[in-house]
C-alpha cells in the first residue's frame, strides 16, 4: 500500500484535487488479489471469478449435424441438375441417428441437430421439399456440399482455450462449460466484504425517528452494490460518532473481512475524528478527488483489510463506489477489470456545471420522436437527492473542464448496466 498525502494532489492543475482517473489507478496500484479457490457446480458458479483458463476437451460441436429440419443428401446428386428426386432411405433425429449411409439416388429424412449420416454432405430444408410416398423432389439450385450442414468443433475446437481466469461466469459461459461435459469448476473464493454506515443521526429501518434523524439509506445501497459485484456483503450496522465505536467497530471488520466499506464521516470536520482513530490501526490517507459528487474519500488499510471510506451522502456513495472501490475490489477478487461501456449520444436537457470537478450526474436513456436514443437528466443533482438516482439508469459524465452542456449537444454516458455486470 503506497502512502500518500494530500500534499500528492494534484491531478486538477491548480485545484489542489486528485483527477478521478489518477485516483482509481492510485488505488488499483494499491491493492492484490487475495487468492483461495474453491470447486463449485456449474449453478453455483454463476458471477463467480474463474481460477483458471479453461480449454475445450473435444470439438463443439463434436459431430457433424443438420441445421434444420428437412432431408440429408448428396450434392454430387444435384450438381448441374435443375430438379432432382431422390428415394428416402432412412431417418436421423436429433439423438437417434441414421446408421445407413446415404447411397446416390437417396436421401434421410433429418431434424435440426441430428447426425448427418454418412455420405450425405447437405440438407436441403424440408419447406423447399414436396414428398410423396418414399419419394422427394425439389429445386436443386443452391445445394452444395455444406449446406445447413454444422460441422465439428465450428464453435469450438478441442485444445483451444474457451475461458480464462479472471472471468466473471454469466449465463452463456454456464451453458458453454456444459456443452464441453464440465460439471464443476474452480473459481476465486468470494472477497469478504464487511461495511457500516457512521453518524449519530441514523437510524435503522424499523426503528422510530427522532427530531433530526434520519433513515440509513446507504447500508442498503452498499449491500445492493456489494451483491452485485459478486462479494460477500457482512453488514456491521450504524456506528455511532464515537470514537471506541469506531475503533471496535474497524477492529471487528479488520479480523473478518479481506474489504472494509464504510459511509460518513471522511468529509471536513468529521474527518480529523475519523482519522485519529484510524492513524492508530494503520495507514489511512485521506484524499479529495475531483468528482462530484463524492469529493471526499478515505483509502488505505486497516489492520490488514483494505479500507474504503466512502463519504456520507447517498448518491455520493454509489458513485465512488462505482468508479473507485468497485475496481478496486474486482482486483481483489481475482477479476478481470473490464473497462465499463461509454458511449457517446445527444442530451435533450441543458445541464449546469461549474469547471473543476469531473461530474456523474445522473440520466436515463430514451428514444426521441426519430428513434435515437437521447439521455435525459433524471432531475434535481444533489449528492442528498436519491429519487433522482433511483431513476435514473446511467451516469452522464461532465468532464473536468467542462462548464455544462446545451440541450441538444452531444455527451457521454455510462450505463449503470454495465457497471453492474463483468
Ligand atoms: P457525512 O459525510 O458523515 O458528513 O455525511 C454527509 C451527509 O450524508 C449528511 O447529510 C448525512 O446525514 C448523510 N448521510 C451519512 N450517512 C448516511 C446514511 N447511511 N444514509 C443516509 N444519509 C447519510
Ligand atoms: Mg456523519
């Protein structure tokens, strides 16, 4: 773990802030992966982090077969022919194949992934066959060898590496591992993640409020966020504003969990409490980034865990959990980092933004009246202001320098979708 301080800021010429670019790599430099592997079946592995490269054991796929429903032929019997008639010889069904050998002159009767029977070298789809009795007739124009024929290891080839380590298992890969016969794999063991929120002023749901209190939001987007980013989410509850609270409370998390993530308390004012604390357990630094929202963010260790101290306000969560802790903890976790899709469209609203900071603020995509796609602001930015967030389906990212946009202008967006998958 590399110290740092503020003293090192400098990303934003002038700004005395850390660029947001220069803060995630600060802090992936910072951290490894925690190792340990497990041997999972394949439906427990969905979203799980493969531990090795995986090659095919045999061809995908392993025989040759039709692609449609129709008749296997010969296309020596159509060659230069306009029309042909061909006897039936046999049938070949998907797991029942033909053992006679397609001889010239005949045809089998063959259904979508059924062996192609020996001698037969294209399917001719049953929609351009008239049959009558144990005799077919169709146009031949266009049959040649290969035709709706799949041929052996056309999706995969036997040797060849099919997953590599480092990859986060979706749906298809499940269905891909099965089609090579591999019922268990080896994956990463899941991060431990333990996270609290902090402040006097919360309450938990189901508790009455008092004057001046207020609901913890940030516990239930943190275990939403942590979920989906396939670790095991240890949820500590709401810590006082005190200082043994704390302590025992990053002790706690320190012996159980490979992560920290906690909520308040790194802003102004709060900050030197917090950090007393943590300059007893291990090295903590405190940086303020040029993002907004979530200026403020501590990073460091604690007793061996790696910390994340994410600033009080909700949104502000979600978005430096997004673009920080969540790389971050993918590296931990043995994951491939995938660089999160951005692409680029039309903003129907005028955004407001002072240069400075590099901006997430929050849009949803639609379609206009010509049926392109356009992101709308979802509405009122504040980093307190979660209905605008909730939503809201993707970041609009306001670079740096930028002093807002017209409506119609062009910006880049960041769908939350891929922020929550691989
Ligand atoms: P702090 O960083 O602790 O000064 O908090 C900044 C703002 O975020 C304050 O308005 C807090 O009340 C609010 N806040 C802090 N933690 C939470 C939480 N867990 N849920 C909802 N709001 C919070
Ligand atoms: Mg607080």
């Amino acid at each position: 773990m590399s110290k740092t301080t503020a003293g090192d800021c400098c990303g934003e010429a002038g700004s005395g802030l850390l660029g947001v670019e220069e803060a995630r790599t600060r802090m992936l430099a910072a951290v490894e992966p925690v190792g340990g592997v497990e041997q999972l079946g394949l439906r427990d592995a969905l979203g799980r982090v493969l531990a090795d490269d995986l090659a095919a054991p045999f061809d995908v796929p392993p025989f040759p077969n039709s692609a449609m429903d129709g008749y296997a032929v010969r296309s020596a019997d159509c060659a230069g022919r306009q029309q042909v008639e061909l006897r039936v010889a046999g049938s070949s069904f998907a797991g029942s194949p033909c053992d006679a050998e397609v001889r010239s002159g005949q045809a089998v009767r063959i259904m979508t992934g059924a062996l192609l029977p020996d001698g037969a070298d294209a399917v001719v789809m049953q929609e351009r066959v008239r049959r009558d009795g144990e005799r077919i007739g169709f146009d031949a124009a266009g049959v040649e060898a290969g035709l709706n024929v799949r041929y052996p290891g056309e999706d995969l080839k036997a040797g060849e590496t099919v997953l590599r380590r480092g990859r986060r298992l979706s749906a298809a890969d499940l269905g891909l591992l099965a089609s090579l016969g591999l019922g268990e794999v080896r994956v990463q063991r899941r991060l431990r993640v333990a996270f609290f929120s902090t402040g006097d002023e919360l309450r938990s749901v189901g508790q009455p409020l008092q004057r001046g209190q207020i609901y913890d939001s940030n516990r239930y987007i943190l275990h939403g966020l942590l979920t989906q980013a396939g670790v095991e989410p240890l949820d500590m509850g709401v810590i006082a504003d005190d200082r043994q609270a704390v302590r025992d409370a990053f002790a706690q998390a320190a012996a159980m969990a490979d992560a920290i993530v906690t909520s308040g308390g790194v802003s102004v004012g709060e900050a030197d409490f917090v950090k007393e604390t943590l300059d007893e357990m291990g090295r903590v630094d405190f940086w303020k980034i040029a993002i907004k929202p979530g200026k403020p963010l501590a990073f460091g260790t604690v007793d061996g865990a790696v910390f994340f101290g994410l600033p009080g306000n909700p949104v502000s969560v979600m978005a430096t959990f997004y673009q920080f802790a969540r790389p971050a903890l993918m590296k931990m976790a043995g994951a491939d980092a995938a660089e999160p899709l951005v692409v680029r469209v039309r903003c129907a609203d005028t955004l407001r933004k002072a240069p400075g900071r590099m901006e997430f603020q929050r849009g949803r995509l639609a379609r206009d009246d010509n049926g392109e796609w356009v992101v709308h602001s979802t509405g009122l930015q504040g980093s307190h202001v979660l209905s605008s967030m909730s939503r809201a389906d993707c970041f609009i990212l306001l670079p740096a320098e930028s002093s807002g946009v017209e409506a119609g202008e062009q910006v880049e967006v960041q769908p939350f979708s891929t922020l929550t998958n691989t």
